[in-house]
C-alpha cells in the first residue's frame, strides 16, 4: 500500500499469467497438501458415522433383530481379511521407512505387496458377496450389510490405486526420496484410515448382529 | 414499552379459538413468549432507528465515531439475560409439555417400527398390534385425568388423501370424526401409505402419522362444534385436500351418532357411510375425488 | 509488527495508471480458472442466474396461491415448483454465495497471494453448474416433488425419476460445497500473513472457520442419507421404506443432521459480513471482537446438537423432544450476543446511510424477527401446534430472505467497488431496498398469522378463508420481484459507468483495501502491511506506529489511488 519500491517491469513479469496458473507465485507457501488430507479424512469419516448411525438406530429400534431368517454371518473369510489388512498396514510403512532411508527400492517391494494385498482382500469380499445366502434386499440388515462393505470396498479399491500410482510414480528416478515423499505419506495415511475403518465396520456389521 | 409488550402479548388475536383446556395453555406459553418477544423487538428496533437518526453522520465530517471496542459489563448483562429467559422459557414449555401429557410414562418406551414385510393382505399394512400399547410417540394421557375416566379409543388410519377413524367398541367406521364433550379421547394413529399429519388447529394438538409405527394424541374436548381436522404432512399432490372434520357433540347427541351408524352398517354390511370425500364439506375438492384415488375400493379394503 | 519496518518507508509516488496492472482478460472468467477472485466472481453471478430462476418460480407459486383452488397450475406440478424453489434457494444460491465471498476475501483479508489449493478450489466451482443444469432438466422429465427435505416414503413413490436427479445433484453439489471447505479452513489457519494472529483476522475469517467446520462435519452424513434413499429408490433395498421393514424416521434424523447446520451455513457466512460492513460505515471499532468471534464457533457448535426440533411432531420420544427443546433454545443466546454487540457498534458512530449500510441495518431487523420466532418455534407445546404451517415458512424467509439474502445484498454493495473497481449508483441502491424492505414485509409477515390459524404449508389448494391474506402475500411477492430491477440495472450500469473507485472508497481498514480495486492478479504489489488491527477506527495509532495515526495512513491510502 506503500506505493511500489519495486519498479513495474519487473512486477508484471512476476505477476505473469504463466504463474498464476502454477498456483503459487513468487512466493512459495508451505506445502498444505497434508492437512487438506487430514481435513477429508475428518469428512469422509462422517460419511462412515452417518451409516453406521443407521445402523445402530436400526438395530436398536427394530423389534427382530437380526430380521427372521436372516443366517449368521461367515465369519472365516472375514477374519482372514482383518489380519491381512491390518498386516498390510505394518507392511507399508515398512516401505515408508524404506524410503526415509532413500531406498526407493524398498519402497516399491514393499508397497507392492501392500498392493497386491489390498486386492487379496477385495478377491475375498467378491468371494464374500457370490457365496452370501442373502442378497441386497433380503433385508434390512443385508442390505447394510451390502451398502457398509460395498463403500468400504470402494475405498480399500480407491487405496490399492492410490498405491499403484506411487509405484508408477517411482520409477522416475528422484521422484520419491527421503525429503519429498508427499505421495508416499498420503497413501499410507489413507491406508491406515481403511484399515481403522474396517475394524470399527467388522465390529459394527459382523459381531454384534451374530 | 414493557406496557406495550404486555398488551400486545395477550392482545395479539392472532390464534384460532381454543377447544380444548390444553389448547389454552398452549395459548397462554405463547402469549408470554409473544410479551417476551415484543420487548426484544421493540428495543433491538428501538435501538436501530433511533440511531439512523441520531447519528447520522454530518456532510463533511470526516472523522471517526469513538473507539469503544467493548464493554464487559453490559456484554454480561446481554448475556445473561437471554440466559435467563431462555431458562424460563425452558422450564414453562416442559411443564406445559408435561401437563398436556407428552412425557406420558407409558410414552417411554417406542417399540419401533411394526415389521411389516409380514402381511400379506393390504390390509394388514395397518399393522395396528394392541400388545404392543405400552407407547405413546405423541401426546398420551395427561397426569392430571391420568385415573378416573377410562378414554374413549378410536383408531386412525391416513391414507392418501383421507382420514378414516375406526371405533373400536361398536365398530363404527367413518370418515369423520365424531368425539363426546369433556371426555378424554386417545387417537391410536398409524398410515397406510405415506407420513401424514394429524392436526387440530383449534386443540393446538399435531402428530405425525406413520407408516409402520403407531403413534398416539390424547385431548378432552370442552366446546361443542364442529371442527377442522387437517393433514399438515406433505403427502402428495392432494396433501391440501386431506382434511375432513372433527364433530364435539354432548354425550346424548355422540350415543344417537354411534348408534344410528352402527345401524348403518349393519344393514348394508357395506361401508356406506365412509366415503370421507363426500363426508367432508370442502366443496372445493368435489372435482377432484378422481384424481385423488380415494374410492370405495381402496376403503373398503382398509376396513379390517 | 512489523510497523516498524513500515514506518520509514518513504511514499513514492503511485503508477501512473492503474490499468498497467496485468488484469483478467473477459474470457477468463468462462474457463477454469485458479485464481481465487475469478472464481468468486464466477460462483457470486452463478449463484445470481439461480436466484432469479427459483424467485421465478416463487412467483408462480404465489400466483397460484392468490386464490383457494388449483387453478394456475396443477396440484402436482405445485409441489414440483416448491421442491424446486427451495432446493434452488439454498443449495445453489444461498450456499454458492456465501462462498463466492469467502473465495473473494479470504485471501485478500489474510494477505494471501490465493487459496492454499487453487486447483481444488476451481474444480469445487465447477461442480455448481452442471449440478445446477442437472437439476433444471428434471423439468422435462417430471421434477422432484416431495419438497426440499425428501422425506420417504413419499419420495419413493412419487416422481421418481426426478427424486434420483435430485439425489444426484445435491451429492454433486455437496461436494464441491465440501471442497469449498477444505480451503477455506486449510487458509484461513495456515496461510495469514506473518503478523497477523487469529485475533486480528477479520470477523468474516471467523465466521467462515464457523461455516466450514460445518460443512465438513455435516454434510457428508447429507451425503449418507441420499446414497441410502438412492438404493431404496433404485435398487429395491428398504433403509427408510416401511413396506419393507425399513423406518423414515431414520432418513429424518440423517436429514436434519446436516440440514440444521446447513441453516447455519447459509447464515453464518452473512454473520461474517455484516460485522466487517457496520464498523467500516459506523467509522467505529466493532462492539466485543472476541464476542463475536467466538459465539460463531458456539453457534456452530450447537447448531450440531439441535438438528430434531424439526422432528417435534414426527416420531420423536418426549424426553428427545424436551431435551432438542433445550438446546435449542441455547442458541438464542450466542445470537443475541451478535445482534446485541451490532447494534452497539452502530450507536454513537457516524453513519453514511449508503445502500450497504442500509441493507445491513434491514438485515439486523428483518433476522430479528426471524430469530424471535425460531425461538417460538423451539418450544415444544408451541410448536405441535404451527409445524409445516406457514408460520414456519415466516420463520425461515425471516431468516433467510431477511437474513441472509439482505446481508448478501449489503455484501454486494460494499465490495463491488473492491470487484469492479467502480462505485454503484446510490439512488438506485435505495430504491432497491425501499421496495425490497416493504415487499419483503408485506410478502412474509402476514405468513405469521396465516400459519397460526390454521394454513398448512406445501399445498396448493387451501381454505377460502385464508384468501385475503394469501392475495397480500401475492402482492407482496410481485412488488418484491420488481425490487430486482433497479438492482440489475443498478449493477449493469455502474459496471461500466460508475464513478471510479480507487483502492479504498470506504477508507476502510481491513487487508483487502489496501490493494488496487480491482486488486491485481496477486493481489498485493507487495508484502502487505498489517498497521492497525481490522477495525481500529477512531484509535490514535500512536501506539503501534510512533508518528502516523490512521488519518494519515488513510489520507496517504487515497491520495495513492487518485
Ligand atoms: C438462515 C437460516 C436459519 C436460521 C439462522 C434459523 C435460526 C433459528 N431457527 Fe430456524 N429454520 C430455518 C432456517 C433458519 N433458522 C428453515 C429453512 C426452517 C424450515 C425447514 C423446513 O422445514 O423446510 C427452520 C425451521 C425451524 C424450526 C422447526 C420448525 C418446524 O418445522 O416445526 C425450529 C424449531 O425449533 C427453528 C428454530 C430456530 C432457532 C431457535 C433459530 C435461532 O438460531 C435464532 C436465534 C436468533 C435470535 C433469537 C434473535 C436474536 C437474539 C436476541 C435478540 C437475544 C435475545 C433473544 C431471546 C432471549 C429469545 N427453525
Ligand atoms: C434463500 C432462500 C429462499 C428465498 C430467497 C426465497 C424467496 C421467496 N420465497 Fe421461498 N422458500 C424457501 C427458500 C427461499 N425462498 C424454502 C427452503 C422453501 C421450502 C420449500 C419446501 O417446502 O420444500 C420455500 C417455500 C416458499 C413458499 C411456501 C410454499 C409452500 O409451502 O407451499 C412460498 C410461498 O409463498 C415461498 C415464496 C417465496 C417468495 C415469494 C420469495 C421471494 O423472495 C422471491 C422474490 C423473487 C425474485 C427476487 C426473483 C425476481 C426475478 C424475476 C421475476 C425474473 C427476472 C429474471 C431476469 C431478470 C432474468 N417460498
Ligand atoms: Cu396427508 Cu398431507
Ligand atoms: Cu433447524
């Protein structure tokens, strides 16, 4: 407000559309991308809580619950899932470390089995749902069943791509290193929130309905 | 301006007349809140054009107002006085809430919703289970008339876009309601299709109607005549067509009603006297009984 | 502070011309851009176009309603007309404008070059208009009509393609209403400029910190409940349909969960504005900073916990409904403090009566009002008796139309000089809320008296004993749509020919008008300099400057410009 001390010229250079469009311009702010993260991990938690409110209210308000005729749940193959996904968090922040370690190499290996991992598990859910003697609309209760594990899915879907893309990613050389792993560090963050998820989800939909 | 507000408070005209002892109450919360309300309104306002009069900034004057950035004390003052009132406010409606029955005990526990995936026939949507009476979501007996007269119970079903009202102890159906003066009547209220809602303007009394649910209005009349009763749930295209009418008549004029209906139905063991389109006096909806799918058939299903 | 580095730093003479500053070309303002200010000029004049297409549709309605029967239009295409109207109102007109001004100022407000994701912040823009056409096209295929709220089951069984677009359009316009917030929130607490605290950040900040929180926590559980309506809708499941096991009453709990808070969210952001707007016209400080700050954040908080008293008459339990009473009410106490510390502010200032300030002081007005009968309307006994009546549709256009949308219009007239670089025509700024004042009362007051004897809400047919009152309304609503006229002329014309602005024709003390108007493509030629705090009107600088009150700095601020 002081009037420019800085001469013109060079104040439109600075200002050129070609930086603006960048999104930052001459001066660099701290990178943000994290807490944005954490801000929609905040959200996409909500979206969780509001079913598994329904849930809860379902469970508590109905008469007959679980609804008649509606069969146990199978509890193998999703106790099988639990482990593998809470395993393929401690796997990949194994990779993590790698990577603080500037071992890019690591980092793929392990991210890599955390992949394949994450589509072990989805295998086991399609395996889940083709086996189910109930289907979406039997009732109330397979029918949250179905939505809670579907979105679940989704995520756990949305994660395995997440990871593919930081290995694609790595390649490049230089891209991940010991300083600038912001890639790394959100799919793993994001992981982790599937997997805590997921428990909540295993208690809320399996065991106290059985 | 507090005179103001007390007059203006009772002397508002702005509700219906009161039929029903609660609904005076109702009337006497909202008298106070309407003093209560006058008095902020009167004073922020007051306030307001005052100053866009007295301090009108000057032609030329340039300079600015004095920098009072707060006051703790009155900042105290106008937070605390909301507080209190609000308090007051809270109190006087539970008590009011209380007295017109709404924390019934038996009100306690909601059964939920009735599994209704079960009937088969149409007509057993109206999953009324009288097992299960242990509830009331709604305004059940009041403390008060809690012992002594036993209620008169009438059922009531809403379907788009009528009212049919059953009575259990002579099996009267009908389209409009009929009650006794000075006796407590107990609404047992389900749907048959969508939300509905039960309101009585001139008993201040309004609950929901609900399919899969049963929910209860409990009220004593104590002004004979003639009354509307009106469906205030969006419902469907007709939802302001759904109104019929709530006849209070003395005891003697009520038996004669009951009695020439159970007659009535007896003799034609058809339900001719339901038809609630042509019961109802809104002449304006005649044209429109078509569209509005309400036909014997569709009553005479319901009739249990 | 870093005045101290300020205080030497010698006035040299401005640039010659202001239009040497690199601008946005016209063109821009049609693409996808990421510079804050483009896009909150694109989300204020998208959320406009809504605006006059859902009072459009108002009109209709009223017309309809000036007489008992459904004659001008249909039953059933009436309630399409309601649904559309109000889902218009608030989801692409209160809510996209509320963040149009947080696009606009935050950054400006903070000293910040833009948005701390401005990629993010384009694409949340561009969601609104497809989201928006989407709804428009469920015309031509039978619109929803189950009202804004969609309770089931009625909106399973009627109009059903419509609902499914309705569904669909609100999750892609809560959405990037969400993205909205993750800006707005990541800003405002990371990217200040290095002096300023969060006390000395603008009010609006505040509210906005306010209406994100908001938008972050409810809205996805909004978006919960749609995907569940959706599945009953499409797939045959029975979440909320009782024919099949399910209960509404869950929907209603879901529903309401985010849509109280949405009231705030519409609300909150104009909170914000009118304490930036009142002090700069009252040439006073504003009335207990910290006051108002923080009871934004405990209305937002509360806001969170009240969500059934729209449930009073629905199958809530007793005890629920006395205890959603008491919170309820709780609530008057953080507004009160608002409306108490505004009206402080103004008295003993010295008030330039221009159209911002004016619609600010109807604001004030109008939402009391608004507030008082909310206050009613949490009173259980009370409010068994005027649910959907049309005591409920005063209530919410008290707040909303006098509320909110006055505030937004004393937004616009005093920022539009800051956007445009031009001033508005005073005249035709009053004209436009004399008529807006008066139509708006006669339109919704006798609302009050209509509900409470007995007119229900949502229909299209009613009792001809309400036919007076209703013919008032119409004639309110039809002297309110012509107050839309000088408006638009209003805005058109100074566009192009009103009186330039220069950087601070309010003299004005926050960040934003420290920079040229309209500000540059970075806003600020350089580091902004943070020499009193947002409102120190009236306050001798002396004791942060050492030898320069604000009538200096101010008088230095508009010679620069000139
Ligand atoms: C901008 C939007 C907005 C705002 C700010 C508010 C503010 C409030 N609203 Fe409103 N409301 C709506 C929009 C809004 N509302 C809408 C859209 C609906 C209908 C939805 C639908 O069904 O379609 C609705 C419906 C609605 C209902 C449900 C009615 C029903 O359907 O039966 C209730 C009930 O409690 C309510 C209460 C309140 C209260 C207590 C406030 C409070 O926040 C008000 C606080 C303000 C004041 C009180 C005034 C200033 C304070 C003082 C001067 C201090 C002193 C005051 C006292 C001590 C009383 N509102
Ligand atoms: C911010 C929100 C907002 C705003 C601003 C308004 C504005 C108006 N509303 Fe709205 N209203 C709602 C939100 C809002 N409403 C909601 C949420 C509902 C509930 C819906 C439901 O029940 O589901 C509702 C319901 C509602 C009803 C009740 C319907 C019913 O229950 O049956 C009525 C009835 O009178 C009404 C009337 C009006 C009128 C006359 C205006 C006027 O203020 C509008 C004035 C009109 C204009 C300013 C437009 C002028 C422009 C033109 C005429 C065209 C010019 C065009 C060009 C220049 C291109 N509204
Ligand atoms: Cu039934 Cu409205
Ligand atoms: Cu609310």
């Amino acid at each position: 407000m002081q009037g420019s001390t800085v001469d013109n010229k060079s104040q439109i250079a600075i200002a050129s559309e070609q930086e603006a469009e960048q999104g930052h311009g001459h001066h660099e702010h701290p990178d943000f991308r994290m807490v944005g993260l954490y801000i929609f991990l905040i959200s996409d938690s909500m979206t969780f809580i509001g079913f598994f409110a329904a849930l809860l209210i379902y469970r508590a308000i109905m008469p007959v619950w679980p609804p008649e005729g509606m069969p146990e749940f199978e509890l193998l193959i999703p106790i099988i899932n639990t482990a593998i996904l809470v395993a393929s968090s401690f796997v990949m922040h194994e990779g993590q470390k790698s990577l603080k370690q500037n071992d890019v190499g690591g980092l793929q290996k392990y991210f890599g089995i955390t992949a394949a991992m994450g589509a072990v598990f989805l295998a086991g859910q399609v395996y889940e749902y083709s086996h189910a003697e109930f289907g979406l609309t039997t009732n109330l209760l397979a029918s949250c069943f179905y939505v809670l594990t579907g979105f679940h899915g989704l995520h756990v879907l949305t994660g395995v791509l997440l990871i593919l893309c930081v290995l694609w990613r790595s390649r490049e050389e230089g891209h991940y290193s010991a300083s600038s792993h912001f890639g790394v560090e959100a799919a793993e963050i994001y992981w982790h929130f599937v997997d805590v998820i997921w428990l909540v989800l295993f208690v809320l939909v399996y065991l106290i309905n059985n | 301006m507090t005179l103001i507000s007390l007059w203006y408070g009772q002397n508002h005209g702005l509700l219906p007349m009161a039929a029903s002892n609660d609904a005076g109450e109702v009337d006497e919360l909202f008298n106070f809140m309407m003093t209560i309300a006058t008095g902020l309104f009167l004073l922020v306002e007051g306030v307001l054009v005052y100053s866009l009069f007295k301090f009108r900034r000057q032609k030329g004057d340039t300079t600015d107002g004095p920098p009072i950035e707060g006051n703790v004390p009155l900042e105290i003052v106008w937070t605390a006085i909301p507080t209190v009132i609000v308090f007051i406010l809270s109190i006087y409606s539970f008590e009011i809430y209380n007295r017109m029955g709404g924390l019934d005990p038996m009100a306690a526990g909601d059964p939920g919703p009735q599994m209704m995936a079960h009937s088969h026939h149409h007509s057993e949507l109206v999953a009324l289970d009288t097992s299960q009476q242990n509830i009331a979501l709604g305004l059940g007996i009041s403390p008060e008339s809690q012992q002594g007269i036993n209620p008169l119970e009438i059922k009531v079903n809403g379907i788009q876009y009528a009212w049919v009202f059953t009575y259990p102890e002579s099996g009267v159906i009908s389209g409009e309601i009929h009650v006794p003066v000075n006796r407590p009547v107990a609404l047992n209220m389900t749907a048959g299709d969508v939300i509905h809602a039960f309101w009585l303007p001139e008993f201040r009394i309004k609950q929901d109607v609900i399919p899969g649910r049963e929910t209860n209005l409990v009220f004593t009349a104590n002004q004979v005549g003639q009354y509307p009763v009106i469906c205030a749930e969006l419902c469907g295209a007709y939802h302001g067509g759904m109104k019929t009418q709530l006849y209070v008549q003395t005891e003697e004029e009520y038996a004669q009603w009951i009695q020439d209906n159970t007659f009535a139905m007896k003799e034609s063991g058809e339900s001719v006297a339901m038809n609630p389109v042509s019961n109802s006096d809104t002449e304006f909806l005649e044209p429109y009984a078509q569209d509005m799918g309400v036909d014997a058939d569709t009553l005479a299903q319901l009739k249990p | 502070m870093s005045t101290t580095l300020e205080r030497n730093a010698p006035i040299s003479p401005p640039p010659p011309e202001q239009n040497e500053h690199p601008q946005r070309k016209w063109y821009e303002y049609f693409g996808f851009s990421t510079d804050h200010k483009v896009i909150g000029i694109q989300y204020l004049v998208t959320a406009f176009f809504f605006y006059f297409i859902g009072g459009a549709l108002a009109e209709v309605m009223r017309t309809e309603l000036s007489t008992p029967d459904p004659d001008f239009v249909q039953p059933e295409f009436y309630n399409q007309l309601l649904t559309m109207h109000g889902t218009i109102m608030l989801f692409l007109w209160i809510i996209p404008a509320g963040a149009a001004f947080a696009n606009y100022l935050i950054p400006l407000m903070i000293g910040a070059e833009d948005m701390a994701f401005p990629r993010l912040n384009g694409v949340a823009f561009w969601m609104i208009p497809p989201g928006g056409i989407l709804l428009m096209s469920s015309f031509f295929n039978g619109a929803p009509q189950a009202g804004w709220t969609s309770y089931p089951p009625l909106s399973l069984v009627s109009g059903k393609s419509g609902e499914e677009i309705w569904i669909l359009s609100i999750l892609i316009l809560g959405t990037s209403s969400m993205l909205g917030a993750f800006n707005f929130v990541t800003t405002i607490l990371l990217m200040r400029m290095p002096d300023m605290d969060i006390h000395s950040m603008p009010l609006f900040c505040w509210s906005m910190l306010a209406t994100s929180g908001l938008i972050i926590i409810g809205t996805p559980v909004l978006g919960a409940a749609l995907i569940l309506l959706s599945f009953d809708l499409i797939a045959g499941t029975a979440f909320f349909n009782p024919a099949g096991g399910g209960d509404p009453i869950v929907y209603q709990h879901m529903f309401w969960f985010y849509s109280h808070p949405a009231v705030y969210i519409m609300i909150l952001p104009f909170f914000g504005a009118i304490s930036e707007i009142l002090p700069v016209h009252a040439r006073k400080p504003i009335f207990g900073y910290r006051a108002i700050a923080y009871s934004s954040l405990a209305i937002s908080f509360l806001g969170l916990i009240v969500w059934a008293h729209h449930m009073f008459s629905s199958g809530t339990p007793g005890w629920l409904r006395m205890f959603f009473m008491a919170t309820t009410m709780i609530i008057a106490v953080p507004t009160g403090i608002k409306v108490f510390s505004w009206c402080a502010t103004i008295w003993g200032g010295k008030l330039s009566l221009n159209s911002a300030f004016i619609f600010a002081v109807g604001f004030l007005s109008s939402f009391l009002i608004g507030g008082l009968s909310g206050v009613m309307l949490a009173s259980v006994p009370f409010d068994i008796h005027v649910h959907d009546t049309y005591f409920i549709v005063a209530h919410f256009h008290y707040v909303l139309f006098g509320g909110s949308v006055f505030g937004l219009f004393a937004a616009v007239y005093h920022w539009f000089p800051k956007m445009t670089g031009r001033m508005v025509n005073e005249t035709l700024g009053q004209i436009h809320f004399v008529m807006t004042f008066i139509g708006f009362n006669i339109t919704f007051l006798p609302m009050h008296q209509l509900g409470l004897q007995g007119m229900n809400r949502r229909i299209a047919l009613y009792d001809p004993q309400f036919q007076f009152l209703n013919m008032v309304c119409t004639v309110g609503s039809y002297i309110l749509a012509l107050s839309t006229f000088p408006f638009i002329i209003n805005i058109i014309w100074s566009l192009y020919k009103g009186e330039k602005a220069g950087r601070n024709p309010w003299r004005a003390l926050t960040l934003e008008w420290q920079t040229a108007s309209p500000p540059i493509i970075e806003n600020f030629e350089e580091e902004p300099v943070l020499w009193a705090g947002p409102y120190d009107y009236g306050i001798d600088t002396e004791s942060i400057d050492g030898d320069e009150d604000v009538e200096d700095m101010l008088a230095a601020v508009t010679s620069e410009s000139q």
